[in-house]
C-alpha cells in the first residue's frame, strides 16, 4: 500500500477530491500554506494499493493546472545612503501541477 500526498492549488481541490470519491478512493483534504509564497494551498492525502497509485496519479495529473503566480521579493538596493534598504518587487512564478510524495505505507490500521 501507498500513501500519496499531493500539494494541489486551492483552485483545483475540489474537483480532485471528488474525482477521487467517485473512483471510491478515500482521501483528506487538509488546508496547508506554502512555505515561499506564504499562500494558501492544499494537501491531500490517500491510502491506495499499489495496483491503482497510477490511477490516483493520473487523476491529480489531469485536472491540476500549473498556473503564474504574481509574488512580491525584495532585493536591496545599491550602496551609499540606500544599502541595506529592501524594495520589494513584483516576481512571476510558475506554481505547479502538483507536488506529488508517495510513500510506502508500513501499516493500515483502523480501529
Ligand atoms: P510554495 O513554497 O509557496 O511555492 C510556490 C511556487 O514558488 C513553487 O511551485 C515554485 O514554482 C516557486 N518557488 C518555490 N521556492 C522557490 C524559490 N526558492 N525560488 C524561486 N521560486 C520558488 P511548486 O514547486 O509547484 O510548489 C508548490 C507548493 O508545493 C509549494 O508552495 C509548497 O507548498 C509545496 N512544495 C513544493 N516542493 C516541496 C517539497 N520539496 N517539500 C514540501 N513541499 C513542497
């Protein structure tokens, strides 16, 4: 058996999750935040035999989007009386897909 935890954009969600729940795959939705642009985004997770992981993947691979993203960084301007001054600035990034973990599930147990 496998786990698979998948980063999705919020955008995509929801239809994953039902994509997934109509297949008869158990999954849970859990709001997490990216740790660079500091944004909501969502991770789910789902137990699946090994059998059907491509399945799963295939389904996360056909509705998530990678999609540009406007962040803002900052760079410090040159010397003199400006060094050390950080000015932020508009940056594009492309924001996945997904970011898809799978891992070996060691046991299932449901109490
Ligand atoms: P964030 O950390 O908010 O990253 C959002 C997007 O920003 C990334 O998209 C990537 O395109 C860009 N990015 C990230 N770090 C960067 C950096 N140091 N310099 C320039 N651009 C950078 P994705 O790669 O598609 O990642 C989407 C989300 O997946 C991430 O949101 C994070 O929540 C998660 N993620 C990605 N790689 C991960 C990893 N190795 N471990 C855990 N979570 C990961």
């Amino acid at each position: 058996m496998k786990l698979i935890v998948a980063i999705v954009q919020d955008e995509d969600a929801g239809r994953v999750v039902s994509e997934l729940m109509d297949k008869g795959f158990g999954v849970t939705k859990l709001a997490t935040t990216g740790g660079f642009l500091r944004a909501g985004n969502t991770t789910l997770i789902s137990g699946v035999e090994d059998d059907k992981l491509d399945q799963v993947i295939g389904i996360i691979e056909k509705i998530c989007k990678s999609r540009e993203q406007i962040t803002a960084s900052t760079a410090p301007m040159g010397g003199g009386a400006a060094q050390g001054v950080f000015v932020p600035y508009p940056i594009r990034v492309t924001v996945g897909g997904a970011t898809v973990f799978v891992l070996e599930v060691s046991q299932f147990i449901k109490v």
